[in-house]
C-alpha cells in the first residue's frame, strides 16, 4: 500500500472514530474508543478510491463486521448497534471524504 494511501486510511479512520458511535442502552461509544475506526476505514477506501460508493455497499459491510459482546458470548452485526443517525453521518461523512480525495 503506497504511503499516500495509508496516510488517507488514517485520515479516514480519525474522522470515523470522532463522529460515529455505538449506542448501547443510551450510552455512546465512539468507534476510535471501541477500535472499529481503522477497521472500517481500511474496508471503505477501497469503495472510495475505486468510485464504489453506495449506501447498499456501505450497509453490506457494516452488516459485514461482528462486534463481540459479553466477553465473545455474543456477536451482533455493526450496523444494529449503530443508531440511523450514525449511519447517515457515516454516509455523509465518506462522501464528503471521497469529494477532497
């Protein structure tokens, strides 16, 4: 992976992980504070530098990602534990990105 490359991945996952949460019984966890955020921006550049971008795409993949709770005993899909209002800055968020690339 060229450094440029790299250096958006981290660009990327810095914005993630301060603008969408987890929300579990009203408490917010951000995705930098539960390690997601590098995660998810490795998995969305590629949509974003190949001009992939969809909601569809977008939503595919949060679904995509198990979040273990319970120490393992359980795994929920990201994308339930994200609130809509996530999901939408999520997508506001990687289209803006995809703009200043």
């Amino acid at each position: 992976m060229a450094a440029s490359s790299s250096q958006a991945i981290d660009a990327l996952a810095a914005e993630i992980g301060e603008k969408v949460y987890i929300d579990v019984a009203k408490w917010h966890l951000y995705l930098s504070n539960a390690h997601l955020h590098t995660l998810l921006a490795e998995q969305f550049y590629p949509l974003l530098a190949n001009n992939e971008l969809s909601e569809d795409k977008v939503l595919k993949l949060l679904q995509g990602i198990l979040v273990k709770l319970g120490g393992g005993k359980r795994e929920v899909p990201l994308a339930d534990l994200l609130p809509m209002q996530c999901q939408v800055s999520l997508m506001d968020l990687l289209e803006e990105f995809k703009q200043n690339m």
